[in-house]
C-alpha cells in the first residue's frame, strides 16, 4: 500500500514480505547477507528481469544466432548507459546453450573434416610415394562426404551437434577401405592398372568387404534405440559403411584402373 518509488528504508522487508507472498521469485533476487546477524544489509547483489520472446524454443541454433548477435548488442547498449555499480548485466536463455554448443560443433567439423582428410592424404604419400595416388584418396573421401551431406539434405535433417559430430568420426571411418585398396594397388607387380586393380581386389577385397560387413551389423542395432542421439548416430555410420564400401570397391577402384 505504500507509494511508488518506495522508500528505501523499508526496502527489503517489503521485498521479503513479497517473496513470501510469491516464492516463485525467491531465485530473481539476491541480497547481500550481514556478516554476523546474516540478515539481508537491504544491498541488492543481483536480479533478474524475466522476458517472453516471440522466437520458439525448437528453432534451429543457426536461426537462432542472429537473434542471440541482437541481444548481445541489446545488452551492450544497456551496460554503457547502467551506472558504474550495474554494468554487468547478462542474458541468459537455455535455449542459447544449446544453440552455441551446435554452432560450435558445426563450426568444428569442416577443420575436422579438413585435417583428417589431409592426415590421411599425407599417410598416402609417406606410405606409398605416390602423390596421384593420395590424389585418388582425397577425390574419394571428398566424394563420401558430399553424398552423406546430400543424403542429410535429402532427409531434411539440419546440421546439428549430432550430425557434427558423426561427419568428424566419418572420415576416419570412410578412409580405411580406401587405404587398405591402395597400399595393394601399390604394392601389386603387374604392368596394366586394371591388372593391378584385379590382384587387389583379389588380395584383399574379401578382407575389407567382410570387415565393412561386421562394422555396418554392428552400428545396425542402434538405430532401434528409444534415445534419438544413439538411433540417429546408428543411422549415420551404418549409412557412412554403407557408401565408404561402395565407393571403395566402385568408385575408388575405377580410378585406380583409369589412372
């Protein structure tokens, strides 16, 4: 009942006696506590100013990091006008944790993506010598993933910290039927490539197909998991065995022949 501004000297019982009444709000406010008697000196430590936004919580993290770009600026411009004791204020949302965290992950994956290509064309070429060879790796593996980014495009799944994380896991996955057929491939004596490509396949083509075979039946059961994380993970690597064979055995070997 009293009159607005309050008086400050019945400031904090008034707040107290409001948080009784509302202890709902209990955790938007702190007080500073009295060293000896730990009752509030009436010096607010912090508080929290609630808002309801028109951006829906499932949005996207890429949709949401220009909304989360125009609070930061919202929030610098707020700070630079506070008085000198009030220029910490924050935003927080629980949606902004997971937003960065994909962002993040996303970001990540193409300097993954990029490394282990690049670690795995150098393996090519200390193991081997052969630059056309490494060439051939890389072309592969370029090829692998630009059709699993299609396939994720195709099922209308967004970039996510999932799909982020099974992309970087990937090429390792993906480079080591190529690497087993082209340490083979090098290794054979014969004078025509599509000889050579024949005593590889000879060699070691049922080696790498049965090892493809097990990896796939053993990601199969994921993807009847009731936790959507592993389904969709078991989804993505039996798919990532499932093309990194085809185009070794398919893609990768007609290279072979025809360079």
């Amino acid at each position: 009942g009293s009159n607005f501004p309050l008086d400050p000297r019945y400031f904090v019982s008034y707040s107290l006696e409001f948080l009784k009444k509302h202890p709902q709000y209990k955790n938007d406010i702190e007080f500073e506590l009295d060293g000896s008697s730990g009752d509030p000196t009436g010096r607010v430590l912090w508080t929290t100013v609630r808002f309801e936004s028109t951006m829906h919580e499932s949005i996207g993290s890429f949709d949401a990091y220009p909304v989360y770009l125009k609070w930061e600026a919202f929030m610098e411009q707020v700070n630079a006008a506070a008085p000198v004791g009030m220029k910490g204020g924050y935003h927080t949302c629980a949606t902004w944790v997971r937003m960065i965290t994909e962002v993040e992950a996303v970001t990540g994956t193409t300097t993954a993506i990029f490394m282990s290509t690049v670690c795995a064309s150098v393996s090519i070429v200390i193991f081997t010598a052969d630059m056309q060879l490494a060439a051939l790796v890389t072309l592969n593996l370029a090829g692998i993933v630009v059709t699993l980014l299609g396939i994720f495009r195709m099922l209308n799944w967004t970039l996510g910290s999932i799909e982020a994380v099974s992309l970087t896991i990937l090429v390792g996955c993906s480079v080591d039927y190529c690497l087993h057929l082209a340490e083979a491939f090098n290794s054979a004596k014969e004078s025509s490539n599509i000889d050579r490509v024949k005593t590889t396949l000879v060699t070691l083509g049922s080696p790498v197909l049965k090892s493809a075979i097990t990896t796939f039946a053993a990601c199969l059961p994921l993807i009847f998991c009731t936790i959507q994380v592993l389904s969709k993970f078991g989804i993505i690597m039996s798919g990532t065995i499932l093309i990194s064979a085809l185009f070794s055995f398919l893609f990768f070997c007609s290279l072979l022949a025809s360079f």
